[in-house]
C-alpha cells in the first residue's frame, strides 16, 4: 500500500481511535472527525494529521480514498448520504457496524456513481471505550469481516483488504444477509439467552440460588453484563433474523422437554452437542470469544517472553493460553495471552502497563 494513502475516520472512539493509531503506524495520512476535545485529544495522541469536526465533513473527505464510519450504529446510518455527497470518485467507504444487511441497503439507495461502499465488521473490541483507549494492535489476529454491495468491484475489495491486511486482521468476505443470519445465531440469540438466564435467577430472589450460581452458571452468564445501550440498535437493525433465532431455538427448546424420560433421545443430543462443540475452533476469533485476551506491544529481543510471563506469575495470575501472533524481525508485534477471568485479564494487563508495555484487553 502507497505511503500517499489518504484515510478519513469519522467517529473517534476506541474503534475509530484504534484505526487511525493503526494506520499512522504504517506511515498513511490520516484525518480524522468528531467533536472538538476529541480531535485535541488525537492531535495530543499524533493519532491523525489533520483534525475536523461533524459540521466540516466535505472538506474532512477531500482527496481521501478510504473513508471509515465508525460512529454509533444509527449513527452510521443517517450519516451515510451526507458521506456519499461529500466524498470523490472511486473513495471506498466502509464502516464498523455490528449488523451489515440495513446499512448495506441504506447505502445501495444513497449510493453515487464512481464511489464505492463495502460494508464491515471488525471481530475487536476492549472492556474499555474513547480515544484515550485506542490501540495500534487492536486489529491484529482477529477476524474482519466485509460485506460489498452486490455490485462492488473486484478491485475495490481488494484495495480495501489490502488496507487492512497491513493492521494484522484476517479479511473475511460474506453477503451482508448471511453475516446478519449468522450473527443472530451465534451472538444475538446467546447474548439474550443470557440476559433470560440471569432474569429467570433474579426471579428466585434468593441469596441461595445466587451463592451456588457461582460456577457454571456465572460463566454461562458473562455477557448478561453488556450493556442495552449497545445492544438497542444490534437489536432493532437485526429484528427478523433474530425473531428466527429465537423461533428455531424455542423449537429445540420444546423438543427437549418432550423427552426428559427419554434416556436415549436424550443421551443421542448430549453426544451431538459434545460432538459439535469440538468442531469449534478453538483459536479463532468469532462473535463470543471464550477466553479474555490480553494483547501486548512486545520488541524484538531475546528473553521478552519470560519477562511478560515473569511479570504476570509474579501477581498470581494463571494464563491458559499464549499465542505469538505478529512478530516483525528488528521490530517487534504481538503476543496473545488467554484468560479464563476478566478480572486475571485486567490484573495481568494493569500489571504489563506498570512495567511499561503497551496493552489492550480484548473482550
């Protein structure tokens, strides 16, 4: 990718923060737009080059051939026309929403001529949120998915994954549908299961369900912890492809309890259950990680892996897993590491940022 590329962020949080950190690493011009203590804020960080605000967005997307939405998901919504009216022939524009099919559809209609948008959906993210937050590596190792309109070019794909290559993220392609289908399956329908589970405990009101509620039942309920704030509009712009989710699983739901006294029926869907839950890659990053990921900024040189894993036995703090995900030769990259807690996540990373390494934790 030319050193000349120019990429325009509009919406600096951690994700749109992480982008431009990602991007000035790799020596590509980058402006960005939000509000006025954000823009100081990435200026202060040397994060973007220029800095403008909501009201300046024609001048923000002069001569940029990338441009990332990265506001919130309603947001990216209304914004897109504005976009497309202020943006140059053959810019790919893109954005980070968690549902593809109602914004893919929004800019098929708004769409101009010589413009191209691509859809996307980056599987990243931290327990923690604003610029202050954002991270160069975050990207790295995890799953980005694009969804292009029907009539996307070819080339314009591939210009944008090579873009994004150079962040470390593995480029999947799929239909803006079958993402949204998939993700009510795999992450719509767990993450209001969950919040089912913890109301059907709440509705015990008791200190005795709770207290033995400790082990499996709380880990089966992580997620119960997310915010409706975030979860609204994943919601709302996703509402058939879930309402199909749940049907199919009160379906199975139903089926079951049709065969409580069935020893073998029910032996046959706990065997198909263990079988299927092996075929899961166990590495790859999805919807649902199963694990709190810790990624740390490490240098090329020798012993830098017993110092990290020094630091972190040194604070009692288990790791279950440890991958070396990008390593460039005199420079440096990542290492992952794997937790089974989020508070061990956030012990090991508090403990590595005290002793001076760069750290994301990854929800």
């Amino acid at each position: 990718m030319e050193n000349q590329t120019s990429v325009t962020v509009v919406g600096l949080g951690l994700i749109g923060g992480s982008l431009c950190h990602a991007f000035k690493r790799e020596h590509i011009t980058v402006k960005g737009v939000s509000g006025g203590k954000t823009i100081e804020k990435a200026i202060g960080m040397q994060i973007i080059d220029e800095g403008f605000e909501y009201g300046e967005m024609r001048e923000a997307l002069r001569n940029s051939a990338f441009v990332f939405l990265c506001t919130p998901l309603k947001d990216i919504i209304a914004r897109l026309s504005e976009v497309f009216e202020c943006c140059g022939k053959n810019t790919v524009v893109s954005d980070v929403g968690s549902t593809k099919s109602v914004i893919c559809k929004t800019a098929e209609k708004y769409l101009p001529r010589g413009a191209y948008f691509i859809g996307g959906h980056p599987m990243a993210g931290s327990e923690k949120r604003g610029i202050e937050n954002a991270n160069p590596y975050l990207f790295y190792d995890a799953v980005y998915v694009l969804t292009p309109l029907k009539n996307t070019p070819k080339k314009a794909v591939k210009r944008l994954s090579g873009l994004l290559s150079l962040l470390g993220a593995k480029i999947m392609v799929l239909e803006p549908g079958l993402h949204d289908m998939i993700a009510a399956s795999v992450s719509h329908l767990p993450q209001l299961i969950a919040v089912l589970l913890a109301n059907h405990l709440a509705g015990k009101n008791s200190d005795l369900y709770r207290n033995l509620a400790a082990g499996g039942f709380r880990d089966m309920t992580r997620i119960a912890s997310s915010s409706y704030d975030v979860w609204k509009d994943i919601i709302s712009t996703n509402i058939g492809q879930i309402g199909d989710s749940i049907n199919d699983f009160q379906n199975r739901l139903s089926h079951l309890h049709s065969i409580l006294e069935d020893e073998q029926a029910l032996r046959e869907v706990f065997e198909k259950a263990r079988r299927e839950r092996h075929t899961i890659p166990r590495y790859s990053k999805g919807f649902l990680k199963p694990l709190f990921d810790v990624r740390v900024s490490v240098k090329d040189r020798a012993g830098e892996l017993a110092r990290i894993t020094n630091v972190i036995y040194y604070h009692d703090i288990n790791i279950k897993d440890i991958e070396i995900v990008n390593i460039r030769e005199g420079e440096g990259g990542i290492l992952r590491l794997g937790f089974s807690l989020q508070n061990d996540a956030r012990k090991a990373a508090e403990a590595l940022e005290a002793v001076g390494y760069g750290v994301v934790v990854v929800e």
